[in-house]
C-alpha cells in the first residue's frame, strides 16, 4: 500500500509543480486565446484559440517546454515560459 501511495503522491507533486510553471500565450491580431490545460502529467500544454472572423470554430495547439512560438497561416503565435 505505501508504494501505491507514494506513487500517487509523486503524480500529484509533479502535477502541482508544472501548473506552476504554466506558460503565456500570445496570439496575433485576429485571434484570442480561450483556453489553456495541462496535457496530462507531463510538461504539454494545450493551447485553445478562436479567429475572431470564425469565432464558433475552436482550434487547438499542443506545446512543451521550451516551444517558443508557433505559426498559423501567416501569424506568428508567440509562447513564454517562467523562469
């Protein structure tokens, strides 16, 4: 049982630990941000956009550490990490 527990216990400090190091999206003219999640344990995030013209579709982009921008279409999404 003490494994099992200490197992859990680690996941969840894991967890804790990279939603402190949540990271900021900037998006370019024409889009907004509607959501960020942690992508299970690790250190992905998913990253939810609109387009301001289409805004009933909802678009989704995963980042790790260390992405320091993506681009969509001819826009430059830019991402910064904490220290």
């Amino acid at each position: 049982m003490g494994f099992w527990r200490n197992l859990f216990v680690g996941a969840a400090a894991v967890k804790v630990h990279n939603a402190l190091k949540r990271p900021t999206v900037v998006a370019p003219d024409g889009f907004t941000i509607v959501g960020l999640e942690q992508d299970g344990i690790g250190p992905g995030w998913k990253v939810y956009f609109i387009e301001n013209s289409h805004p009933n579709t909802r678009r989704l982009h995963s980042i790790r550490a260390g992405t320091q921008g993506w681009t969509y279409g001819s826009k430059q999404f830019r991402v910064f990490w904490p220290r």
